[in-house]
C-alpha cells in the first residue's frame, strides 16, 4: 500500500513542481525557476529513497512520518478560518477633502493666491511642502531615470488626460429609456470589458466615496463636491507585469500612464453611453477624480485595501488602475466577496521593508477620519518620486499579489484564502524563491517598451 502512495505522491509533487518551473521560466523569474529546479531534485532524492529503500524499518519510519505530516497539511489547508476583523460603521467615515491630497498641494507652487490661502489654514504642512515645491516637477531633467527621448511619453499622456477633462461630465443626450437594472448591468460589464477592462464592479455611491472639495485644478479648486448620482461603476485595467518589475525605472510610469489613459478611454465611452440612454453620468479619471476610487473598488468587490493604501485587486493585485463613473440609472451591485487580502497583508509588509523612503508603516491600520485604513506619508512618497521622475511603483512591484494569472499562481491565490497558516508558508515560499528585499535599479534598461 505504501509503495502506491509513495508513486503518487511523487507524481503529485513532480507535477506541482513542474508547474513551478514553468511559471517562473514564462516569467524570467530566474532565481524562483533555480531553486524550483533545485526543489524538483531532492524532492525526486527523497522519494526514490522511499521507494528503493522501503524494506529498512528506519527509511519506513521516516517515510510513514512524511506522508502523514503531508496529508495534515493537505487537510488542514483546506479549512477556512480567519478571526473576525474590527469593523466600522460607513456613518462615521468622514470626507476627504482633495485640498490636502500631494498632487493638490504640489501645484499650489504655480498659484500665489492659492498657495497663501492654503497654507494660512494649514501651517503645519508648509515646511516640508516648501521643500518638495523646491525640487524638480517629475519629468524634468536631471531627474535619476530622466530620458530625453522617451520620459515626454508619459508628460504627453498626462497631458491628453488633462485635455480632456471636458468630456466627463456632459448633458443628456436623449430621451430616457426605460432599461431593467439587470440587463442594463450586465450590458455596461460587457461595454467596458469590450473596451478593454479586465473587471467592472458596481456599487452604491455613499457620501464618504467623494471627496469634500476639489483641489487638483486651480480653475474649480476649493468648490464644495455635489454628486447626487445613485451609483458608481469602477473600471479595472491591468499593468503589464514585466514593465512594473522595472519600478521605479522609467518602464514603470510610462505603464502607469498608458493604462490612465485606458482607464479613461473607457470611463469616458462608458459615461457618454449612459447620456445618449437619457442618464446622467460623470467619468471620474486620472487628474479629474471627483470621487475616491480605491473605497469604491472595495465596495464593490473588486478586491481589498492593501498595506500600501491602494487597491489589492483579487486577481492582478494591486497592478491596476482604476477609473469610475457614477451615474443616476438604477443598477445592480456586484457581490462583495472576502478574499482576505488585508489578513495576509497583516503578516507580510514586504512593501513596506522595500519601500525606499520608508513611506508605508509595519504596523497596524491607523484610525482615519473615522475608519481603520492603512495609508502611506504621501510627503516622503511624492519628494522621492521627484527624485527619481517617474511615480516609483516598488511597493506594486515587490507585492506577492503582483503575479500572472497563470494557473500556478491562481492556485496560490486559492490557497491563501484560506486561513492564516496558509497564508505564513505561502509568504515565507514568496521570499525564498523571489527574495525578501528587492534590490532597486540604478538606471534604465535599455528597452523601455
């Protein structure tokens, strides 16, 4: 009996490890793909001894001793138990006011009058905005990544995004048509996938889900948000892997800008589509948000909060962007599923020991305007990225979660979500194989694309 147990276990094994071996090769991960190789040969060591040498009471020992720890595993990783976590009340969330957002206090540099009415109401944060100011805006030259050639790819898309700011909001177009919310949800799904989203979640829009006031333009800067749509579409567009994992090098940002502009392209379509229907509808994009994305992805099941205060989606991680559109058509919300990703990010802080300014806490979720919620000090973030002249992206790139949807990896994906002993080995297999600490690139690879 034994004997058959110990050739499908050593078929079972082979086969995972095989698995391995490919996914890291697909990937270029060359150090997982070595010590799989490595894996894949003591493991083949171990179960010839058993096989071979089964008739010596101490091998057989040993091997009833393996087996058994391996089917405790195996039932134990599939039981699902996490503690319950400390919830808290929507009622108490309070606004964000995007007056305070980085990217809204580093362009009060080019406006005087805006600048002294700020920074007369919060004092405390005009030293070290003072400095950042000083530096160099992202892009300019002398930056560490700076390329003559190709870092005007990503001014230029940000530039397009800028220009088209008009466009989100619009009138309606037509006579309102009467749609069942079922069909009309399943019909904006399909729409935004077509365009090229990768996921679409739908969920009712709440007051903590827009921000207070505006801040990012000088031209509706300080006006007081007021959006009586009933509900938010979120669109997902997923990052090219292989141009993330040269963050913070300029691959990263030139990514980061092409799916903003994707994102945008297809809020946009999305938005335009509903107001020829008859709806109101506003596309929320990059530079032009109205709304906070990152709650809404997470309210309508698109994933989790993540350690480093963006969206861990529950397929591609947190290699997303995300653009919204809300909307007054009655709608149907997507389901939200816990896939318990803020658990394992408990245990794991690997983007914030690889965090090259520190900017992401080890500890636990600070209360927040009235919520737990983990978020980064978007000084030191923002001054780094104005030393480098892209928008880093190590922490997406070092995450676990920033993986192919290949069956490998949705396999692990399966079984961390199970309970928290999983979700320790699996952590402590991801630092073997694709290392604990990241090294940070010098300088530039020579394909960008």
């Amino acid at each position: 009996m034994m004997i058959w147990i110990n050739w499908f276990l050593l078929l079972v094994t082979t086969a995972f490890l095989l698995l391995m071996i490919f996914s890291s090769w697909s990937e270029r991960e060359f150090r997982a793909m070595i010590i799989s190789i490595f894996g894949l040969f003591f493991n083949s060591i171990i179960w010839a001894v058993f096989l071979l040498f089964e008739r010596f009471l101490w091998i057989k020992n040993i091997n009833i001793g393996v087996v058994g720890l391996l089917v405790i595993l195996f039932f134990l990783s599939g039981v699902k138990f996490f503690p319950e976590r400390q919830t808290v009340s929507i009622k108490n969330i309070e606004q964000y006011d995007e007056r305070d957002h980085m990217f809204s206090r580093n362009n009060l540099r080019f406006h005087p009058a805006l600048h002294r009415q700020y920074y007369s109401q919060n004092s405390e944060r005009r030293v070290v905005d003072e400095k950042i100011h000083q530096q160099p805006e992202i892009g300019d030259p002398g930056q560490q990544f700076y390329d003559s050639i190709h870092s005007p790819i990503f001014e230029a898309a940000f530039s397009f995004l800028n220009k088209i700011r008009p466009v989100s909001d619009g009138d309606v177009k037509g006579t309102r048509k009467a749609i069942e919310p079922e069909k009309m949800t399943r019909v904006l799904k399909n729409l935004a996938s077509f365009y090229g989203a990768v996921d679409v979640g739908i969920t009712p829009l709440k007051s903590h889900h827009l921000y207070s006031h505006a801040g990012r333009h000088s031209d509706n800067w300080g006006r007081v948000i007021k959006n009586h749509h009933r509900f938010a579409i979120v669109i997902v567009v997923a990052m090219d892997i292989h141009m993330m994992k040269q963050a913070p090098a300029l691959a990263e940002i030139l990514e980061s800008s092409r799916q903003y502009v994707e994102a945008a392209k297809i809020a946009n379509i999305v938005a335009e589509y509903l107001r020829v229907l008859g709806y109101e509808a506003r596309a929320h994009t990059d530079g032009n948000y109205e709304t906070l994305c990152v709650p809404l992805a997470v309210d309508s099941g698109l994933g989790e909060l993540g350690r480093m205060g963006i969206l861990v989606h529950r397929i591609y991680g947190p290699c997303v962007r995300l653009a919204v559109v809300t909307t007054d058509i009655e709608l149907i919300s997507t389901e939200k599923e816990r896939f318990y990703v803020e658990e394992f990010c408990h245990i794991c802080k690997k983007c914030a020991r690889n965090c090259p300014t520190k900017s992401i806490s080890t500890g636990e979720e600070p209360s927040s305007r009235g919520g737990l919620h983990w978020s980064i000090e978007q000084e030191k973030c923002f001054a780094f990225w104005k030393k480098v002249g892209t928008d880093c992206g190590f922490c997406i790139r070092v995450c676990p979660y920033t993986k192919p949807n290949t069956l490998f990896h949705r396999l692990i994906r399966f079984y961390i979500s199970k309970n928290p002993v999983n979700q320790r080995i699996a952590l402590f297999f991801d630092d073997l194989l694709y290392g604990k600490k990241i090294p940070i690139p010098n300088t530039n690879e020579n394909t960008f694309f």
